[in-house]
C-alpha cells in the first residue's frame, strides 16, 4: 500500500514538473514557416538537433532563431511561437 501511494504522489508530481521543460515544436510548425515564406527546410531551421524530441526537450538545444521565437513566446505569454514573428529575426536575407 506505501509503495503505490508513493508511486501515485511520485507520478503527480512528475506530471507538473515535466510540461515546463517540454518543446512545443511540431511538424506543423515547419509547414506554418513555410507558408509564411520562410527557407525553412527541416527542424534545424530553428533547433540543433535534427530530430528533436518533445520528451528531451531543453532550450539549449535551439539555434539563435529558436531562441529568438522562445524569448518573444515568453514576453508576449504565448501557448505557441507565432511563426509569423520568423519575419521580425535579425539578420540579413541569409538570416531569414
């Protein structure tokens, strides 16, 4: 009986801990990017890695976009990036 309410109390407190650090990034994201005109080719178009995982997530692992997309999803207390803002990153034509 201790063993499972450890493990429930355990399993609680895991599910909360585990969305803060969890990527919102999505397939979808790079079809978004792509209609808003964007060279974007693959998920390193914002992230290091080239298949990145939600499960693994850590923002360190983003590139100067991804990182740029995060901080303005923070400020504006946003649920996703607003790919959008992909139009506002610093940087010449190279850059976008």
């Amino acid at each position: 009986m201790r063993i499972v309410t450890r493990t429930v109390v355990g399993a609680a407190l895991l599910s909360l801990v585990v969305p803060a650090g969890t990527a919102w990034a999505t397939p979808q994201m790079l079809t978004g990017a792509k209609s808003a005109g964007m060279p974007a080719k693959n998920c390193q178009y914002c992230h290091t890695e080239a298949m990145p995982k939600k499960d693994t997530f850590k923002p360190e692992s983003l590139n100067e976009r991804g990182k740029f997309l995060m901080t303005d999803m923070q400020a504006r207390k946003l649920k996703a990036p607003d790919l959008q803002k992909l139009k506002d990153f610093p940087g010449g034509k190279e850059q976008k």
